[in-house]
C-alpha cells in the first residue's frame, strides 16, 4: 500500500464519501448531507463503513476493510450509487474531471495563521491542516458553486492561469479530504 500524499499523482485509486456524516439527531438515523439542499439517510448497519469513508482512503484500504467487514462487492456498490466518489490513479486530469462538478464544504473552524497568507483549518487544539491563499480562496466562496466555477472565477480575478490554481488546490484539497477537515458535496440536490 501506498500513501497518499497528493491529489495530482495517486499511485492507486483513491475513495471518498460523497457528502458529510451529519451529527445523531437523537433519534439514530444515519444523516449524510449530500448538497445545500438534499440529506440522505442510511441504515445504521451503515455507520462504519460511512465513517470510514469519510476521510480519502486508497484502494488497497478501501480493500482491506471491505475484507475485514465480510463486505466483498460494497465498494463497487457504493460507487455506482453515489455513495462514494471514486478518483482514478495516476491520473490528474481525470480527479479534476471527477473533482470539478462537486464543491467542498469546510468543517474545521478556519483561522489565519500568523503568516498573513495560509489558512489553518483546526482539527482539535493541537491539530490543523494549512491550506494556501489560493485555496482558501476557492473554498470560501459565498455562493455555493462547482470546484471548476470556483477555480475559474478566482483564476479570472487574480490573473493566474487556471492550471495554476487547480494545482494549489488539488495540493491542498488532499490534506483537507485525508483529515475529514472538509468533505465532497453535489452543488444542488441531485
């Protein structure tokens, strides 16, 4: 197994959650938020496979604990339900492709480190994820917009090529999706 440390270059396929586990409502339904406007529900038999796909996982990982779960199959199953995303190996125009349809919601409290420039997204009291200007940028646009809108229209204003600015992000996107600091969502309800 191989880890994953970017985006850009993931030496095996890579699986995440298409949205972000709500908190119990007391009445333990399993609540995912999908988009601004639609939330899913799930078995509870499905909490852990939810949980644990809520933060990027690898194909090898997405394996072994389909293994551990005597689930052989649930991976395939979820992919084509939309449950989970699927991005390809060894392929960065292919994760934009699947990325630039989908926006990030951030989960973490954000605070300006005392650089002036990199955002800190804090995990708890002595972890955070720094994520660059340019993504922060991105990620904290007021309307709800695509990856690709978002990227386009930051491009535009800064003046930078949008190659540029999808790189930063996808960099900094891999910490946020590895942590579970932010998650994948579908920009209107399905």
């Amino acid at each position: 197994m191989k880890p994953i440390v970017s985006l850009r270059s993931l030496p095996e396929p890579a699986y995440i959650l298409l949205g972000g586990l709500l908190p119990d409502n007391g009445e333990g339904e399993l609540r995912v938020l999908r988009s601004p406007a639609s939330v899913l529900l799930f078995e509870r038999e499905a909490r852990p496979i939810l949980e644990f796909f809520s933060s990027l996982r690898s194909q090898s990982e997405a394996e072994e604990f389909a293994t551990e779960h005597d689930s052989p199959g649930a991976l395939e199953t979820l992919v084509t339900a939309r449950t989970l995303v699927r991005l390809p190996a060894d392929d960065e125009l292919g994760v934009r492709v699947m990325l630039g349809p989908l926006c990030v919601r951030i989960t973490a409290p954000a605070h300006v480190a005392t650089d002036g420039e990199t955002v800190l997204l804090r995990l708890n009291e002595r972890q955070a994820v720094a994520i660059g200007s340019i993504t922060a940028t991105v990620l904290s646009r007021e309307a709800v917009q695509s990856l690709e809108e978002s990227i386009y229209d930051v491009a535009r204003q800064s003046g930078l090529d949008k190659n540029v600015v999808w790189r930063s992000v996808m960099h900094d996107l891999t910490g946020v999706l590895l942590t579970g600091a932010g998650h994948l969502a579908e920009v209107s309800a399905p």
